[in-house]
C-alpha cells in the first residue's frame, strides 16, 4: 500500500504520550514494560525492534537485515521503502530467504524516497530523503532518519508536549 501525500500521523492517536526508540545503547537495560501500557504509541526505528516490540516500525535497508518476526507480527504498522517491496523475508533460524516478500507482509505500508535532498521540501514532500548523500560515491544516500514519516510521528509527540 502506497502512502499517500496527504497522509499525517497528526490525528491517528489523540492524547497518547509517544515514544521514537531507535537502536543505540541508550535503550539497553531499560525495563520497557511501562511503554506497553494503554495509551502509549512506540514507533521503532531499524533493528531496535529486537530489544522492544513497537506498534509502529520503520527500516530503510534491505529486509534481510531485519529480523523475521517483525515482518510476520500484524500488530506493528510498517513502513518501508517502495523498492523492498518484492524482496523475499530472510529466516535467520534456517539461514534461508523465504517464499514471503515484503509485500505479503501484514500491515505494511511503502513509500518512495527521494533522489536528493531539499530543505524546502523536507517536510512535506511525497518523497522521504533519508541521510546524506555521499557525492564520492553514486549510491543511494545513506540512511539515517526518516524524515516526513518522523516529523509526523514527532509532531503528535510535540502535540502532546505542548497541550498537555
């Protein structure tokens, strides 16, 4: 399912309290537990799903690096990019790639990311820029944080910090 350009986060969780976890050491050897508790909204970033389950996950590198379970879980919205779409699941128990792509996946939404970065458009264009372009090399950027997909995240954050 494309995401569409009008689509905001904005609305979706109206008095929640919202949590970006993302995977750095920060994270480790909090007890989460408290982030399960009714009224709360977690959103993941990559591999950081392996120490919390999020309702909300995001990567942008190939689905391989990411672990089968959170492909399989129906109760984490994902969103990934457009061009995963048709990659097979790997299972890391038998080291192989599954019959699943990306898309057979439960609950997931694609986006398109943008060739380049422009600051004008950061937050609301179509196209998420993801990093920054490293111009030694022609690759795709690489990526660091999402951009309109984590302001809109942040923004219901901020909503709640301002008005509570």
């Amino acid at each position: 399912m494309k995401i569409d350009k009008n689509w905001s986060s904005r609305n979706l969780y109206p008095g929640y309290s919202c949590f970006l976890i993302c995977g750095g050491p920060s994270f480790v050897g909090v007890d989460g537990e408290f982030l399960n508790q009714p009224g709360i909204l977690t959103m993941a970033l990559n591999n950081a799903a392996r120490s919390f389950r999020p309702q909300l996950w995001t990567g942008l590198d190939p689905p391989e690096h990411f672990i089968r379970s959170v492909w399989l879980d129906p109760t984490i919205l994902k969103f990934t990019p457009r061009q995963y779409a048709n990659h097979r699941i790997f299972n890391s128990d038998t080291w192989q790639f599954m019959d699943k792509t990306v898309s057979q996946c439960p609950a997931v939404l694609h986006f398109d990311l943008a060739e380049r970065f422009d600051a004008a458009t950061f937050f609301d264009h179509e196209a998420f820029m993801w990093g920054e372009p490293d111009h030694a090399n022609p690759s795709p950027p690489k990526p660091l944080t999402p951009g309109r997909l984590e302001s809109n995240f942040l923004s219901v954050a901020w909503n709640q910090i301002s008005y509570q």
